[in-house]
C-alpha cells in the first residue's frame, strides 16, 4: 500500500487548469509541509520586454505555420493567457501555507536551467518548434480558425494528452535504472538538455536525502514537481512508497483520495 503521509505529483507548470486543481489537492490532503522543485532565487514569470508583442509575430512570421491575421491574433492572445498561468505552483503553495497553521513551504532549489534563462521570447520559439510538426500544425490552424475559445479547448486537450503520457509506462521505462547512458548516444544535442532535467535527482543524491528528512515524523508532505522531474524523483525515493499521482487527476468535479 502506498504511503499515505508522502504525495508526489506531477504538474505541467503550463496547465491552464493547474490552479484550481493544485488548490484543490492542496485543500483535500491538507499537508504539513508542501515542497517545490523551485529555486528559490528564481521565483519570477518569464521576463517580458516592452515589444513582446511584435517580437513574437516576427517570430511566427518567420516559421512554416503560415497563419493570416486573425489565426495570428487568436494564438497571441492564447500565449498571453497561457503567460498568466505561469508560476501556478508558488502561487497555491504559498496562499495555502498562508492560511494553514503549522503549515510551511519548501523548496529543492534545482538549478535554473537553459530554457528558464531564454527568457519569454525564447519561450516562444521553442512552442513555436513544437508547433510546426506537420501534424500538431494542421490540427493547430483548424483550431486557430474557431477563436480563442475554441484554441483554448483544444490547448486543454493537449495538456491532458501530455498527463496521460506521462502517467504511463512507456515513459516510465525511460526513467528506469541506466536508460540515460543508453540514450543520450541516440538523442540529438537539443534533447539532451531535457535528459539532463530528467536525470537529475539521480545525480544528486543530496536532494533525495533532503525530501527524505522533510518526511521524517507523522506530518503529510505533498512534492510538486514538474512533469520532467515527476519519474526521476519517483524512482530515486521508491524505498519510501510514496502515493504517485499527477494533476490531472485532482478537476474540483472529480476528486479522488488514495
């Protein structure tokens, strides 16, 4: 049986929906102590600069997605939205400590890395990448063609498809013991930044022991960690038979207790 005192979960720190469920979560398990996977010094939304705006329809103007005006303008205004979301987790985590007594927030302090440094407009061209695969391409311009609403239905879906992934086995087996070594002489040079993310608790075991003292005692800990860090963290504390779930798990209308 998992352990009930010691919850990690899974977050897509891009979840337009992540809010409500984190505070959802965070009201149901009542924890004593709830742990991010932040750096503290770096606590801020992506930077943005004064011609953000006109930055990213370079951007876009420069890439095979060949929008008109209006796809253009519905997909701006979905990123500003999808910008708000930004920092979810610190915001619940911190309004839940706030209000909970005998309640604290902590941090892993895992480093900053290069995708965080681009900054906002960088941020943009990597989605801008993902964007542009033929088949994720057609399908993003049939929903551009319906409004923002529309767009954001379908943004909504993609993340769920992303939770879904991440809760099963296949991804599971990436993470298995020396699937790293093995992979990173097959990947190209841009995906090894993401293996380094997903390998990093393995090579810092000062972390694990950290996670490990903060559960010492009776008190309930909850660790959000983004999606990339979700399997890496779960491997490195299995001695500790912790409840595993992701977000997607925690709508306001389907609540589920382990």
């Amino acid at each position: 049986m998992s352990n009930p005192n010691l919850y990690i979960v899974g977050a897509d720190l891009g979840d337009l929906d992540g809010e409500k469920r984190l505070d959802t979560l965070l009201n149901t398990l009542a924890p004593s102590v709830v742990i991010l996977d932040k750096n503290r010094k770096y606590q801020k939304a992506l930077p943005k600069s004064p011609e953000e705006e006109q930055i990213i329809h370079a951007i876009i103007d420069d890439s095979s997605l060949s929008l008109n005006p209006e796809q253009k303008a519905t997909l701006i205004e979905y990123w500003f939205k999808a910008g708000n979301v930004a920092g979810y987790e610190l915001r619940v985590s911190t309004a839940y400590v706030a209000r909970t007594p005998d309640s604290k927030l902590e941090y892993l302090d895992l480093p900053v890395f290069a995708g965080v440094k681009k900054g906002y407009v960088g941020s943009v061209k990597d989605k801008i990448k993902q964007l542009e695969k033929p088949d994720l391409a057609r399908r993003v311009i049939e929903n551009l063609d319906g409004g923002i609403d529309a767009y954001v239905q379908f943004a909504r879906g993609l993340i769920q498809q992303l939770y879904i992934a991440f809760e099963g086995k296949e991804i599971a087996r990436v993470y298995a013991p020396n699937s790293f070594t093995k992979l990173k002489g097959r990947i190209s040079p841009e995906h090894r930044q993401e293996l380094k993310k997903m390998d990093y608790f393995t090579k810092n075991p000062k972390i694990i022991r950290r996670i490990k003292d903060l559960c010492a005692g009776e008190r309930k800990v909850v660790v959000v960690v983004g999606l990339e860090h979700f399997h890496g963290l779960r491997i490195n504390i299995e001695d500790l038979n912790p409840t595993i779930t992701t977000l997607r798990e925690w709508a306001s209308d389907s609540v589920r207790l382990s």
